[in-house]
C-alpha cells in the first residue's frame, strides 16, 4: 500500500463485510474530495473504466451495505469487492512475520507481505481456504439441508441450502465432497464433477462447487450442524434457499434443471 496523495477514481471503503455503497456505486473522486489524503491505499483493479482504489479498513461511522446485498452486482464487480476485503483483511491480520517475528511491510510487486528483518525477509500471500460446496441429485430429487445457524426464533428450520465443508490437510477436492456429505447426511454419493467456484470474504473462502449423484444411505443428519435434511422434488415448490448471486444458487438450478430433463 501507498499513502493516498491526489488519485481520482472509485474508492472501496468498507468495515469488514460492510461496503460504502452511496446511490448505489463506490464513492467516485478524488484522494481530496473523498478525505482520503495520507490514507493507506493499493490499487486493486478497474470499476466502470476508471481505476479502483482499495482504502486501509474504514472505523468511521457511514451508511453501510452488507457485501451479500451486493450478489446482485455483476460477477466481475462482485469479485473485485471480496478480493478488497479479503486483501484489507490479509494485512490486518500478518503485520508480524510467522517466522521471525518482525514486522511485516506490504510488497511492492505482489500482493504480498515480506518481514522487515534483513536476515529473514520471509513473503507471505493471502491465506485462501478452500471449501466444496456440493449439490446432490437423486433421479428426479435434490438434497438440501437446513443448518443450525439458519434456525428460526421459533426454533423451526429455516434456509434450506446445499451442503458445504472445508477441505482438510492432505484431501483432494472430491475426498472433501464424499467425506462432508456423508458426515452431515449419511449419504453415500458418486459421479462427483466440477461445477464452478466462487470466492467468499466472509473473511477469506474460496467456494468450489461440484455436482454429484446419490449412491447409498438414508438421511441421518450430524445434529451438531444439521436441523433438517430432505429429498425436494424438482417439480415442487422448494423452501426457503438462497439468493441469486451465490454458488448455492446456481448449483440448485442447474441440478433442478438436470432434474427436469431427466424427468423428459
């Protein structure tokens, strides 16, 4: 990062997963207009063909909007706004080398950390963790699950969405999908195939979503994590699933659309 000095562009101002997104765009200005002046700043790529400035994490008190709010925003916009957060929140959090534990600086070359200590000069990149995020079919059915964190006040399920999990130390991607789903349902799958990924600051995922097919197994739910599981019918109104904008959602339609074609 650079200290902001007379730069004109669209500004990224955000408080952890919240985005300063006045009439509905970034701020647009300039270092001076935007009271930005001796800021820390990085150029993180182009909004509406004028450059986009990252600034150092906002403690201000402004008009927020949540980042999900924005899943409607193109994919290329919504990327470039994760890839913000996830940025202020690397620096944030590695300002100390892992290895020797001197102070870091920012790279000037790569987003990227080096320590200040001449005899270590340690670099560190973002930390990414991946996810899978996996939608199971079975003949005309798709399996989707209820978790604790979406229960309602009155203690019923609430948002029903496909399964997901972190991929462990020494796992493949589909190691990840088979063990995840079957913790969570006690369902054996197959035919696991690559479907598209996602990345996610809430602080720093990377979802990779994958298609599979029901193999064996009844539901029997990981109650720890899992309210509800069940089989819905592509030709039946679904419950409460997300927005459009996620991978969670694509993965639905495009599984409800196998669906219906195997159905034909």
């Amino acid at each position: 990062m650079k200290f902001a000095t007379q730069e004109t562009g669209f500004w990224l101002i955000h408080q952890g997963q919240k985005i300063y997104f006045p009439n509905n765009n970034l701020a647009f200005g300039s270092a001076i207009e935007l009271e930005a002046v001796s800021k820390r700043i990085i150029q993180i790529g182009e909004w509406e063909n004028a450059p986009l400035y990252l600034l150092e994490e906002s403690q201000e008190e402004r008009e927020w909007t949540g980042l999900r709010d924005l899943l409607h925003l193109p994919k290329e916009k919504f990327n470039l706004l994760n890839r913000g957060v996830e940025l202020n929140h690397f620096f944030k959090t590695h300002q100390f080398c892992g290895k020797c534990g001197h102070q870091t600086q920012i790279a000037p070359d790569e987003w990227a950390v080096q320590c200040q200590n001449s005899a270590c000069h340690y670099r560190t990149y973002p930390v990414i963790c991946p996810s899978i995020i996996v939608a199971v079919r079975k003949e005309a059915e798709i399996l989707l699950a209820s978790h604790q964190r979406h229960i309602r006040r009155d203690g019923s399920a609430g948002l029903y969405t496909v399964l997901a999990g972190f991929v462990e130390v020494g796992e493949t991607f589909e190691q990840t999908v088979e063990r995840e789903v079957f913790e969570e349902t006690g369902i054996k799958i197959k035919n696991i195939r690559y479907f598209g990924s996602q990345p996610w600051a809430f602080p720093n995922s990377q979802m990779v979503g994958f298609l599979a097919d029901y193999d064996s197994g009844e539901i029997r739910l990981q109650e720890e994590e899992i309210v509800d599981a069940q089989w819905f019918r592509f030709d039946q109104p679904l419950p409460q699933h997300p927005a459009d904008g996620t991978i969670a959602a694509a993965l639905i339609k495009a599984t409800l659309e196998i669906c219906q074609k195997e159905a034909n």
